[in-house]
C-alpha cells in the first residue's frame, strides 16, 4: 500500500492516521470517564494524567493529518445525492475541528485549575491561562459538551460509512481499509 | 578626610542594621512549588508572620522567626487544597503551624544564609533559608528561597506516601517588604 493516497483509496498514511486516532479517542473517553468517576485520589489524579497524556499526543497527531491532508487530496467520493456530500463534508471539518477542540479545552482547563499538563512525565506543556476557578468551570463545561458533540459526529460518521458498506454497496470502506481491491 | 571616608561607607552600606523588621502577607508572597503527575505547579500560604533581626554587624547573633498557618495553603485547587489540609498532609487540626527558626546568619556572596530548624506536622529538620536584603522603595526587599523534602516532615501518608505521581522535593519562594516593628 502507498503511503499517499491513490484515486480509490486512502494511502497508509492517512489510513494510519485515521485507525491510530480511532483507537486512541477510544481509549482517552474510557480514561476521562474512569477518571471523572473516581472519588478525590492518587488513583483518580493518575487517569486523569494519562487522560492528559493521551490527550496531547491526539493533538499531535491531529496536527500531522491536517498537514497530510493539506498535501495529500482524499480519494474521489462515490456518487451520491449533493446533500449527502455536503453533511459528509461538514461532518468530516467536524470531527477535525473536535480533534483540536477537545485536547484544547482541557489543556486550558487543566491551566485554569493549576494542574499543568505533563506529557507521560517527559515534558511540561506550558499554561497559556494564569490558574482561575470560574474559567476552569467554562472550559469544563465546554469540554463536556464537546464530547457529545464528537459521540454525535462519529455515530453519523460511521452510520454513514456502514450504509455506504451495506445498502448502497458503492465500496466506499475499502478506501480506509488495506488488501482489499476496490 | 578619616570622617568622610566613613559617612562613604556608611552610605554604600545598604544593609546596615536598622533594627528588628517584620512582616507579613500583607507584605509579600511565601510560595512553594512541587511536582504533581510530572508537572509543577505552584501555591501560596496567605497567613505567616516574619520577624528578622540581622545586623550586619554581628551576624553571629540574631534571628529569623517564620510562622505559618498550613490551613491557609492555597493552591488554586480546592481538591488539592483539602488533601492537603487533611490527614494525609498537613493534619491541619493537630498542627496549624509550621515554625522555622534561625538564631544565627552567615555571609554568602551578597546574601546570607540561615541555617535554622523546620518544624511541620510535629516533625523538626535542619534546613538552611537563603536570601538577600535589598534597599526597596521605603521597606528594605527581603527575597528568598529554601527546599525541603516533603516525606521528612510527614507530608504524605498512605497512598501520596509514593514520591512517582507527587514528587518529594519542594521549593520554596518568599518576596516580602520587611516593616519596622512597633
């Protein structure tokens, strides 16, 4: 598989890129979920710096596949109705912006909590807000409703993608899947 | 000429001794910093009281007296901030002070160092305080630093007992405009 994306399908980079942060998202909503349950403690403070961690390194890879992208067009789209395009194209910029927003806001928040951001305890993010309890609440709330944003987003994401698979069979998964001939 | 040369040094010494000085957090900051899941953070204690007694002169005798009320530790983190007040920590009810005490400076560069005793939590350790006298604006600067080793004091039972997540080391700033007493 090429690295760059052909006319029918997605290169490994941007095929890598997509799963890498499919499998991290997963694993960051299950840590912030575990961390927000648990009562005050070592426990709960150490998910909630994994949680950071992870966070950080999705930034980062968000990052790289908005530069991909920018570099490296996508591969056609099968037909389909103009509007199903154009809820696939917001849908898509969507979940892009959630990739910066999300990460974004709980850095902030971290900050305006005075609880600086470590990433895996190898470096220091820096606080781009000076410690405030009514900001903090602002960005917590925010990050909250940006998660059930991003639910919203990715289940029409892949209720999309499966009815493209299943019902209109045009084959449009195969673009984000390797081996397969299209 | 001899009663010149005098009033010269006289002028250019800065920390001559003007008697006992004293302030409190009305006058500067006491903060400390340490590390917290691999990044630092700072707080403060908004009640202390400082009494300094150094004559230049006679550095062998003389004092610096630090009182501090631990309930007053305020690290912009309520959460933090009651772990901290409680058992695990400073055990605040049992002990609403931590006490330093110098009866003694020594010259180093163009500052000094106390080398004095530390009592927090019950439990007293040597440690040295380092600062520098500066003429300021009507109250002579007294700014300063020490460090110390939270788990010597018994900062840190039970589950915080572990230095991976909470470091051990902490740092300690102060900044105050010392005030004549009386």
């Amino acid at each position: 598989m090429p690295a760059r994306n052909s006319s029918v399908r997605y290169g490994w980079v941007a095929q890598g890129l997509h799963w890498a942060i499919l499998a991290l998202l997963i694993l960051q909503v299950t840590l912030g979920k575990i961390a927000h349950e648990l009562p005050v403690g070592l426990e709960r403070l150490v998910m909630m710096s994994r949680h950071k961690s992870v966070g950080i390194t999705i930034l980062a890879l968000a990052v790289i596949r908005l530069a991909w992208r920018w570099t490296d067009s996508p591969p056609a789209s099968p037909p389909m109705p103009r509007w199903q395009a154009l809820v696939a194209h917001l849908n898509h910029w969507g979940l892009y912006a959630l990739l910066f927003a999300l990460p974004i806001t709980g850095w902030l928040m971290s900050s305006a909590a005075n609880r600086p951001v470590s990433w895996f305890g190898l470096a220091q993010l820096p606080n781009f807000i000076a410690p405030d309890a009514r900001l903090k609440e602002v960005f917590e709330e925010a990050h909250e409703l940006l998660v059930n944003v991003l639910f919203v987003l990715v289940g029409l994401h892949v209720a999309a993608a499966l009815k493209h698979q299943f019902i209109d069979r045009d084959g449009l998964l195969f673009r984000m899947l390797p081996g397969r001939r299209s | 000429m001899r009663l010149g040369a005098f009033a010269l040094v006289l002028a250019l010494c800065p920390a001559a001794h003007a008697g006992p000085r004293q302030a409190d957090q009305s006058d500067g900051r006491l903060e400390f910093s340490a590390i917290q899941a691999g990044a630092k953070f700072t707080g403060a204690f908004t009640r202390f009281r400082v009494a300094l007694d150094l004559d230049p002169a006679h550095p062998a005798s003389g004092r610096l007296d630090v009182t501090v009320e631990v309930a007053s530790i305020d690290t912009q983190d309520p959460e933090r901030d009651e772990i901290l007040r409680g058992p695990d920590f400073f055990q605040v009810e049992q002990h609403p002070q931590a006490v330093f005490h110098a009866g003694r400076f020594e010259r180093v560069g163009d500052g000094w160092r106390a080398p004095g005793e530390l009592t927090i939590r019950g439990v007293t350790r040597p440690i040295p305080v380092m600062f520098t006298l500066a003429p300021g604006a009507g109250a002579p600067v007294m700014k300063g630093s020490a460090s110390l080793r939270r788990l010597a004091f018994g900062l840190g039972h039970g589950e915080w007992a572990s230095t991976e997540w909470v470091g051990d080391e902490v740092d300690i700033r102060f900044e105050l405009r010392l005030q004549p007493v009386g």
